[in-house]
C-alpha cells in the first residue's frame, strides 16, 4: 500500500507542477484574473494533497486499513475537487459545460476533508509514548 500511495503521491506532485504551469503561461492570456485564481485553487490544493499522500506513505502511525481508505478519498477527492475545478476555470474555453457537473467539486472537497478527519481520528487513538 505503501508504493501505491507514493506513486499517487508522485503522479499528484508532478501533475500538479504541470498544471500549474500550463495554466500560469498557457491560459493567462485567454482568462480572466478570476479564472486563473480559481484554476490555481486547484493546483494548490492538488499539490496539498501530493505532500499529504508523501506523509501518508512514510509515516508507520497509520494502520495498512487507514492509509487505504485515506488513499482512496484523496484520489476521488483530488479528482472531483481540482478536476474540476480546472474545468469550471476554462468552461468558456471547452464545448462541455463544466457548470452541470459543478456539484462534484464540494463532493470532492467533502472527501478531502474526510481523509484529514480519519488521519485526525487515527492520531487521537494512538497510545502515548
């Protein structure tokens, strides 16, 4: 489990970067300064989510069962929050209007949100040492 969330941690990390730059040199000139700040929310926070996983896969305070389950969260989390997000930011740029499927975002965020609370849960029952 270990490897599979490093390699996401990775995949997150680097995407993020890319993402990032398309979207500081590539859109800057065809969106407006909202779009880009809203399109950067979901860079950032793919990339929280990348050192979050990188924690995640390191660290042995976290049960194989937990870190699955942290896993899978982030990775639907990730993928309805900052996707789209990046859609929502370039809707006026594509032919699918991202703004039907707009009630994935909080569900994503909702998601992310619940694999800190489970790490928070994890953390608060570990014995003292």
């Amino acid at each position: 489990m270990n490897k599979r969330i490093l390699i996401l941690a990775s995949i997150l990390g680097l995407t993020s970067v890319i993402i990032g730059a398309f979207g500081a040199h590539g859109l800057k000139e065809v969106l407006d300064a909202e779009q880009l700040q809203t399109f950067e929310v979901g860079v950032r926070y793919q990339m929280y989510h990348a050192l979050f996983l990188l924690f995640i896969g390191l660290t042995q305070k976290i049960s194989v069962k937990t870190k699955s389950t942290i896993f899978y969260l982030v990775l639907v989390g990730v993928i309805f929050f900052s996707a789209s997000i990046y859609g929502l930011a370039t809707n006026d740029l594509t032919g699918f209007d991202f703004k039907k499927i707009a009630l994935i975002t909080p569900i994503g965020g909702a998601l992310l949100i619940a694999s800190w609370a489970i790490l928070l849960i994890n953390f608060l029952k570990l014995k003292k040492n």
